[in-house]
C-alpha cells in the first residue's frame, strides 16, 4: 500500500513525497521528526514470516556498515501486513544513468574513478563477516553527490553470502537485463564475482552509451558482447579488456574479486591509487538536482518504467533449486554431453564384444583354436559346454554330443493402480514407473538367438477436456532403443517394440491404433542409413514391414487420412521424400526431386492433409519448405541466412502456425523453438518461441492444441522427455531415467 503524503510512520518519520515505485515496493523522502533530517526509506512489501525473519537479520548487519562510498542505514521497521521498510541516509544528486543522458558517454577518467569507488564499496561489503552481496549494480543505482562525491545506493537486494556450500535466503531477487550475470538467473550460485560483472556492465553503459548484451543470453550462445571499442574507439584499448573481462560469462573467466578489477582500471590510466574513498568526478549542474531520485527503486516491468530506465527488472520467486550450483555455460555442457556419450558407445561395443566372445565358447565351442582352449582356468571350465571341459592338450577331445538344455516357462505378471486425471491442465507426474498391466505372459525359452517381440496389453485412453494423455517416445533404457508409451494420468509405461536392432522414430495413425517407425535405430542419430518403416498395433502385435531398398527410409510422418506415409529415403543416394499408401505398401511414390547439391527430408502433414512442410538443405544450411501433398508448388517459407539451420518443422493442431527448431550453422548453440504463419507469405522472417528452457527439439501437438511434448534435458547429462501448455508454460517433466528418452509423439484420440 502507497504511503500518502504527511504520513507518519513509527511515529517517527514524515513522508514528504514518492520518488519512485517499482515491483517490491516504493521509496519515499521523509524526514525524521525526532532529528530534524531527511532520510531515505525504502519499502518492501514482502511480508511473509521468512521474509520478515530474514528482513530484521540483513537490516541489524547492514545498520553496522560504515564506508564513506556507502549510504548509512539508520533503522527497519516491520508493520505486519504492511510491509517493511529500511530507513537510510537520503543521497542528494543525480545518479549515473542520468548522467549518461545528459552527457552522452563519459569520459575515460570519470569511468575510472566511478569504478575505483564502486570497487572500494564492493571490497568492503564482500570482506565483512559474513560477506554481504549488492547484486542490483547498475547506473540507477551510482549516486554523484552536489560535491562530485561517489555513492553506491540501493540495499533493498543485498545478499547476506553465507558460504559456497549453502543456498540463498534472501525474499525476492532482481534481474536488470545487460547488468546482470547469467547466474543470477537462478542457473547457480551467486558470489563476489557477481557484483564485479554487473559494475563492468555498468562502466560499458557509461563508456559506450549503450547496455551491453544480456548475460543470459550470451550464456545461452544466443548473443555477442560487442567489442566496448566498436561502440567508442577512444576507450583505450587496456580499460576495453579491464571492463570486458570482469564481464565473462563464465565466472572463473572474471576478476575474482572486485580489489583486482578496480587495478586494472587504474593501471588503465597510469593513475596512482588512491586512498579509499577519495575518488570524485565532476559535480552534477545544479538543474540536475530537480530530478526525482530514481537511484534507490527497485524497477518493475510496466511499460512506464522500462521507459525510463530502457530495461526492465525480472521479480523471480524466492527459492531457486540450481542456486546453489556452481555456472556451467551450455557449451561446456554440451561437450561433457558428447564426451559422456562417447564413454557410453565404447561402454556397449565392450559389452558387445565380451558376448560375443561368451557366445562362442557356450554355444559353438568348436571355433576355439585347441591352444586357446588350454589356457582356459580349470574353474572355468565346468561353466563351459563339454567338448571345452575335457580338454587337454596331450589327448583328442571325446566326440560327444552336449544334451540339450530343457525347455523352461517363464511366467511375468505385473499390474499397475490408475489414478484418477486432474480436471486442471497443470498435473503433477511422477516419472519414469515401468509397468506392465494386469497381464501374464508365458513364453518357452530356447538355446536360439531368436528374440521374441514383447506383446503388451494396450493401455486404456484417459482423454482429459477432450485430449490424449498418453506418448509413445523412444527409450535406451533397456540397452538398444525401443518404442514406449508412457499415460500421464495413471503414471504407467509399457514397452511396444522389441526389435533386435532397436527401433526409434514413432508416428501416430490418425485414430491412435497404430504406430509407424524405423529400424535399426541405435540411438539418436541425425540420419539413419540402412534403416527400414515398420508398422505396429498399439499392443506390439501385427509387426509390418514397408518395402524398403539399400540405402535407409526414416522420418516416418502419417497423413492426417490416415492413408498415406511420407517419409525420408536415401534410395536415390540422396535424401529425397517419398509417400507410401497402405494400400500398396510395396510402391513408394519419389515427390521430391532436388537438384545434384540438394536434400529434402523431414516431412510433416498439415492438418487438412493437402500440404507438407519439410527440411530441404541447399547451400550448405537447411532451410524451411512448403509444398503440396503430391510434391508440386514448393516454396521455401523462411529465410533465416546461411548463419542458421531450420529443421523439424511441425504444423500445429488448431492454428495456422508452423513450429521449426533453429540452430547455428557455423557454432554451437542451443536449439531455439521459432514459429511463423503457414499461409501468409509476406512475412518471410519465423518469431523466437519464448519458452525458458536450455534444450527444446522434436516438439509434437497433444490432440486440442493445448499442450507440446519435447525432448531436452535440463542438467545437461541425458535426454528427457517433457511436456508444457502449449505458451511455454507449466513444464512437467515425465522421464528420469539416465539413458536417452527421445523423438515424443502424442497419441491421437481414439475414433469411436
């Protein structure tokens, strides 16, 4: 609740007026009766017990704060439901983002001496005990007194920094994009080195005249920080590197406290340090004074305010579970992802070979060369078949035939509880419950290296408002990938392909009966050469065969008729698509026909079945297109520049949008989801799906249009499968497991 002017607060102190209002709360100008003098008071209106609790702990330590670069903070105050308020030195002057507009850019000197005082004020806020953290550094918040006098304003976001060990405590957090470090967006922990990226973003503002890039997003590689002596080439080429520096993304990359960044800015300019506190710059003119002082607001994001200070501040909730986790930037884990991956395949091709190897000597003895044989332990040799046993290398081995082994049933009965689907689109899941229904399978085990398919129940369809709860995704959580189906409603999950060679690539029938995908699949692959269409019923049984050639057919995508299956080959030596009709399995139909340098892949239905969307690579990048269903009129629909590639289009269920992920082309960077119209062909340039997730590929449509299902990870080490309100919103995470879970695709709602 605003304070009214004449206010009297704690009987104590006049509100005079409002110089400002932002999303925690406003600061006020008063003055305290019982002194005589004016004061500044910052509200908070966070006013839970925590809050409360830890707002009286961080006022007693930042009431004892004495440095002549720091505002005194005299009194809290706590009113119940009111809210809180810290009661410190009123600053008279103009902050640094006025000055900034007033001026333009400063000068090389004045950025130094700005930075030297921050950096003292920092130095002694990080060495009290325990250390206290600014975390809201930025030009609003740099106040130059009428005498040319420094002062870093604003502890109404201080941290009180318990240890590396221990998460944060602090009510409410503030992001002010450009000045903030990627960490601070709740991706790790925040520590000293926090502050010295944000007071390096804020010495670039003053000496560029522009906010940098944002922190988060060049962590995520989505941008650049450009050059500080592209923006001002008077910047001397040593305070560039001083500034750019303690703007790493990387903390370990940054000056590790702020007493070495504020040397090197002051080895910059040659200057000789000096003592604390004795730094100043020109005084502001005396027409500044009449600016309301802004310095000590906690910016909210209406459109007024981002008016004023050009960015807004992000609020984030108060408990951050990665907080307490050290900065990995997304390349390093990609490369760990890849290394990982690469322990994993050589993990298998042991595995492989050591079965292969046991094969040999249980079920054809005979190939083992005699010398080999003898080496063999003689405790080993009673597991071994016989003609290994009675080996010896001073006598013939008995001509005698092993009995062969009994036939032995194998019963398995399983059962899963349903639980009753929520009414609400945001459902909580606990993931990853193998289960079988209510079933017993018995089957006869033989001494044959034939697999039998696994054949399980179908799962009953829970449609809630209308939509499918259930996705079929592929899993190599078994060792080779296999086709599961997974219901959100009652948590259980059943696998439907048992393909020796793996199988991945799901696609739905249109009346959610049956399946289409690939095999061989030995993972997540980007083409999959040799690879063959197979169609299944929903509960493993009726295994077809599509026609297929050398070369690989995958990419499977079932028309909305369900009549038709296009699909990717590779029978023309090059990635072309073709349609296949159920009705004529063995007679695929080529639509596509690319020039000599040119591959078209990745086909997906529109929702009335009369065009397809698809990935044509040409000129090195691969690009977005638009075609009939029979292949005729294509058209490419986006233009993203050879700096990107566009792939994995998909129409959405109820609008006229196409969803594409988009990567680039010459560097890493994580996937971004991007959508444009499929029938306006003015607009040439896709829009950036905002959704706050660090994977995002393989996107698929529930039924109503209302949800999307995904493959991503969130800690970087495996692929999960995820699904969100189709706004980006509400993500629930449905498999844990540590192998891969990828390629999701929603089940359609069965037809009566």
């Amino acid at each position: 609740m605003t304070l009214d002017k004449n206010t009297l607060l704690h009987n104590r102190y006049r509100i005079i007026e409002i110089l400002g209002q932002g999303g925690m709360g406003s600061v006020y100008r008063a003055v305290d009766e019982n002194l005589g003098v004016e004061i500044a008071l910052k509200e908070n209106l966070f006013t839970t017990d925590e809050y409360a609790r830890q707002f009286r702990l961080e006022a007693v330590i930042l009431a004892n704060l004495r440095h002549p670069n720091l505002p005194r903070v005299s009194d809290h105050i706590v009113l119940g439901d009111q809210g809180q308020y810290l009661v410190m030195d009123f600053i008279e002057g103009e902050d640094l983002r006025f000055r900034m507009e007033r001026l333009g850019m400063l000068t090389e000197d004045d950025a130094v001496h700005i930075g030297a005082a921050i950096c003292d004020a920092l130095t002694y806020l990080h060495s009290r005990k325990p250390p206290i953290l600014h975390r809201d550094i930025k030009p609003g918040n740099v106040k130059i007194t009428p005498d040319g006098h420094i002062f870093l304003v604003d502890f109404g976001l201080a941290k009180i920094y318990q240890s590396a060990s221990q998460a944060t405590t602090t009510g409410a957090r503030a992001m002010t994009p450009g000045y903030s470090p990627p960490e601070q967006y709740g991706t790790a922990r925040t520590d000293p080195r926090t502050d010295v990226y944000s007071l390096g973003a804020t010495l670039y503002a003053a000496l560029s005249g522009v906010i940098p890039e944002d922190g988060l997003a060049r962590a995520m590689d989505n941008a650049q920080l450009t050059p500080l002596r592209k923006r001002n080439s008077k910047v001397s080429r040593r305070l560039a590197a001083a500034i750019e520096k303690a703007m790493a993304v990387d903390p370990s990359d940054r000056f590790q406290n702020s007493e070495d960044f504020k040397k090197a800015l002051l080895s910059a300019k040659s200057k000789t340090q000096q003592l604390a506190g004795n730094y100043v710059v020109a005084p502001p003119p005396p027409e500044a004074f009449s600016q309301k002082d802004m310095s000590e607001v906690a910016s909210s994001t209406d459109t007024d305010n981002n008016k004023e200070n050009n960015v807004g501040k992000v609020i984030v909730p108060p408990v951050q579970k990665h907080e307490n986790q050290p900065f990995v930037s997304p390349l390093k884990k990609q490369k760990e992802r890849e290394r990982k991956r690469r322990f994993a395949t050589i993990r298998f091709m042991f595995l492989l070979l050591f079965l292969l190897i046991a094969g040999v000597l249980y079920f054809a003895p005979g190939l083992v060369p005699p010398n080999v044989r003898a080496m063999i332990p003689p405790n080993l040799r009673e597991l071994i078949p016989f003609p290994l046993v009675v080996l010896d290398t001073a006598t013939t081995t008995p001509s005698v035939t092993p009995s062969p082994l009994p036939t032995e049933t194998l019963t398995v009965t399983a059962t899963s509880t349903p639980i009753p689907p929520t009414s609400t689109p945001t459902r909580t899941f606990t993931p990853t419950k193998i289960v079988l229904p209510s079933a017993t399978v018995t089957e006869a085990v033989q001494p044959t290296a034939t697999s039998t398919s696994l054949v399980v129940p179908i799962l009953p369809l829970t449609p809630v408002e209308g939509e499918s709860d259930q996705i079929a995704y592929a899993s190599s959580r078994n060792g080779m990938p296999q086709i599961y189906l997974v219901d959100l409603s009652s948590e259980a999950v059943v696998q439907i392909t048992d393909m020796p060679e793996g199988a991945c690539q799901p696609s739905w029938s249109p009346d959610g009966m049956r399946l289409v995908f690939i095999s061989p699949c030995k993972g997540m692959d980007d083409i999959y050469h040799n690879a063959g269409l197979y169609i299944i019923n929903v509960d493993g049984s009726g295994l077809i065969s599509i026609d297929t050639v050398p070369g690989g057919d995958f990419d499977p995508s079932w028309s909305p008729d369900g009549k038709t299956i296009a699909f990717t080959s590779l029978r023309t030596n090059k990635m072309e698509i073709f349609t296949v009709s159920l009705d004529n399995l063995s007679s695929p139909t080529q639509i596509t026909k690319g020039g000599q340098a040119v591959d078209s892949r990745q086909p997906a239905w529109s929702p009335d079945g009369s065009q397809i969307v698809y990935t044509v690579k040409r000129v090195g990048v691969y690009q977005i297109w638009l075609m009939e269903k029979n292949g005729a009129n294509p058209i490419q629909i986006v233009r993203s520049g050879l700096a990107f590639n566009d792939y994995l289009p998909i129409w959405s269920r109820n609008t006229d949008t196409i969803l594409f992920n988009q990567r680039c082309a010459t560097k890493f960077c994580a996937p971004y989801l991007m959508s444009i119209s499929a029938s306006d062909r003015t607009v040439l340039q896709a829009k950036r799906f905002n959704v706050n997730v660090v994977t995002i590929e393989n996107i698929d449509f529930s039924p109503d249009g209302e949800f999307i299902t995904y493959e991503g990870g969130e800690t970087g080490e495996n692929t999960d499968i995820f699904y969100m309100d189709a706004t980006g919103s509400n993500r629930i995470r449905i498999t844990t497991d540590p192998s891969f879970d990828f390629h999701p695709d929603w089940r359609p709602v069965l037809v009566p």
